[in-house]
C-alpha cells in the first residue's frame, strides 16, 4: 500500500491507467494526457509530444556528432573492435527508426487509442452500475507503479552509469547522449508496457464476465425473468465489445509494435554477442595485455548492457503471455454464452441471442496481432526464445572454433621456434 501513498485512490479506469500512460505522454509518444480524472487531446499536447521527439533527435544526434569530433574521442573508437562499433551503429539506427515510427503511428492514432479508454470506462460504468462488480482499480494501479518504477529504474541507472564509466572528458556532452538516447529507446518501451497493460485490463474484464455469466449467480442475483434476460443481453453486448476492443488495439498499436519487436530481437541478439563475445575475448583483442583496472570497467561495461537487456527482453517474453492469456479467457466466455439456451430453456429468445454470437464468432476471427498480422501468443514466445538459444549457441560454436583455431596457430608457432625456422 504504500507505493500509493502519492496516488489517488483510483477509482476509474482513467486514474488506473493514469500512471502509466503519462510516462508515455512524457516520452512523447502519445498525442493525450491527463486532464482531471480524465484523458484529453489538445493542441498544446500535440505541440508537447512532437517537441520532445524532435529535441530527443536532435540532442542525441547534435551530442553524438559534436563528440566524434573530439580527439580523443576517435582515438578510443579507433582502438575499439569494429563489430562491436557496427552493432552500436546499428542499435542507434534502429532506435532511432522505431522512436520515429512509435511517435508517428500513434500520434496518428491518438483519438483511437483515447477510445479505446472511453469505451472501458463506458463498460465500467455498466459492470459497476448493473452488477455491483469491483474491478480492484487500486491493484493494478499498485502493480503498475512497481513494475514500471523498477524499469525505470533499472534502465536509467544502467545508461547513465554507462555514460560516466565510459566519460573521461566531455562528460556534459555523454550525459546529454544518454538521456537523449534514453528517451529515444524508453518511448517505444512504455509504449510497449502500455499494450501489454492494454491486454491484461481487458484479460481482467472477462475473467470477471466468466463469473457473472454463471446460471447460478444469474438465478440468485436477478430472480425476475424480465431484468435477467436484460442483464444477459447486457454481458452478450459486453463480451461482444471487449474482442471489438482487441481489434481497435491492433489497429492502434499494428506499426509501433512491431518494429519494437524487431527491434528488441536484434537488441538482445546484440547484446547476447556483446556479453558473450566480450566475456571470452570474442573480437575484444588484446585481452591478455589489458591491466586489472581496464578489465574491471570491461566487467562493469557487460553489468550495465546486461541491466540495460533486461526491460526489452522482459517486454519481448511477456507481453505476448499477456495476449494469450486474454484470448483464452475470452474464448472461455464465448463458451459460457453457447451454453445459455441450455441453462434458460424457459426463453425462447436465448436461441436466436446464441445463434447470432456463434455466427458472429465464425465471422470475426478475434487474436492479438502486431504489424503484418504477426499472432502474439505461446507460439511467438517459443519462437523469440528458439532464436536467442540458437543464437547463444551459434555464438559458444564460434568461440570454440576461434579458441581452436588461435591455440592451433600458437602450437605452429613454438614449433617452428623449437626448430628453428
């Protein structure tokens, strides 16, 4: 409880999803922010949101030309390993790409994103009105500050940690690279943690819809014929409205989710060959004739990547569980509704409700989706951690192979030495 010791006690949708959709307003990367209890789309919120883009772009690349232009700057990267260069230039590029693309898609789609909170609480207001449910706003609320106030601890202490590790002069100018980059690269994050915020409330919703759709709660909470039949049609409509939300949630997040995704599997593959490749002396040359102090900040280096891995790598694993798990219980209230002409035979009019939501459902084919209709369930999981297994062991191949090899060349070497050519 006391992490809600700041918080109003929530007690909409809007003051639940308040947090976290306002780092995401500050990340720039939406077009609405808190106004009162509510969300709203202003003009000056528009201003703000493409003015933290464009001054992130700037800083970071206006910061990252200034430093390549220092001497001792381009003596460090000339002694540094060049595919460990290539795959920073190739994280920054495509940073850059998905920050650029998560502003722009969801900008576009402000207003739909904004409906899709309105039509949640229009939903709330229906459950908490007509069936007396609590939704436990201030849980997920709780749950919401813990998991991102962690995150985001976690990332901006390993970047800016970075920064100074690295820093032997300029260290303004890194400091302004790192809290650049950290807007650049943390946007498209929260954006991410706010779908997978997204797919848990409405996993939550019909988990409860499951529990009021039971014939026996039905029976005890609404004894007159005419007002259960009304609330049944009710959570019919409301199931129907929750899987019209999936599809909205797509349409919303179709672009920036996936290039995230793309773009947090080629980070943890880099990564994985940075503290990989970097802890057996992959590419790191001269690792015998560095001095203690020089590979302690290696070690400390491989700390930071490894802390800076955590947040996408976590996003990229569970967000699609999130996903699953909603469709799942979503099907699961689809079943209970196929069973509502059987438990109230006594009305003729459940038939015609039934048939109407199983022709539906055959029409609609309801499943969380990102960009090229990529299907985010257990089948994307196996298949992002299949790629970083394989991916570690084509890496442990190869730091066999050059082991053997290097060891080969050096046995070739003291033996033509003991000869004597």
């Amino acid at each position: 409880m006391a992490v809600l010791f700041l918080f109003c006690e929530p007690k909409t949708v809007f003051d639940c999803a308040g947090f976290i959709c306002s780092l995401q307003f500050l990340m720039g990367c939406n077009g609405f922010g808190i106004y009162g209890s509510h969300f709203k789309i202003s003009r000056w919120r528009r201003i703000y949101s493409l003015s933290v883009a464009i001054l992130a772009l700037f800083g970071l690349f206006g910061s990252l030309s200034v430093l390549l232009g220092a001497e001792d700057v381009k003596e460090r990267l000339g002694k540094a390993n060049g595919l460990v260069l290539s795959i920073s230039v190739l994280e920054l590029v495509m940073s850059t790409l998905v920050f650029v693309a998560t502003v722009i898609s969801l900008q576009i789609c402000a207003r739909r994103h904004l409906g899709i909170y309105l039509r949640l609480a229009a939903l709330d207001n229906r459950l908490i009105s007509d069936f007396g449910a609590n939704l436990n706003y201030r849980k997920m609320l709780r749950k919401n500050i813990v998991v991102l106030g962690l995150v985001t601890l976690i990332y901006t202490v390993a970047i800016n940690c970075a920064a100074f590790q690295v820093t032997v002069g300029h260290r303004p100018l890194f400091l302004l690279f790192a809290l650049c980059y950290t807007i650049v690269t943390g946007g498209p994050h929260f954006s991410g943690y706010v779908h997978m915020n997204l797919a848990e409330m409405l996993g939550i919703r019909f988990r409860l819809l499951q529990k009021l759709l039971c014939p026996e709660f039905l029976k005890w909470r609404f004894p007159q014929m005419q007002v259960r039949e009304l609330r049944i049609r009710q959570l019919v409509s409301m199931v129907q409205e929750l899987h019209y939300l999936v599809q909205e949630i797509n349409v919303v997040y179709a672009f920036s989710l996936w290039t995230a995704m793309a773009h947090d599997l080629a980070l943890s593959t880099s990564d994985l060959y940075l503290l990989f490749g970097q802890s057996v002396g992959i590419g790191g040359g001269g690792q015998q004739d560095e001095d203690d102090s020089e590979q302690g900040n290696r070690y400390l280096l491989l700390g930071y990547v490894a802390l800076c891995m955590l947040p996408p790598l976590y996003k990229l694993l569970i967000a699609p569980f999130y996903c699953d798990r909603t469709i799942r219980d979503a099907k699961r209230c689809l079943r209970l509704i196929e069973q509502l002409d059987n438990w109230f035979p006594e009305k003729s009019s459940m038939r015609p409700l039934v048939e109407s939501l199983m022709s539906w459902r055959m029409q609609a084919r309801i499943e969380f989706t990102s960009g090229l209709d990529v299907l985010l369930n257990r089948k994307v999981i196996a298949m992002f951690t299949s790629v970083l297994v394989n991916y570690l062991l084509i890496l442990i191949q190869f730091a066999m192979t050059q082991k053997m090899g290097e060891q080969i060349e050096q046995q070739k070497v003291a033996l033509q030495e003991w000869i004597g050519y």
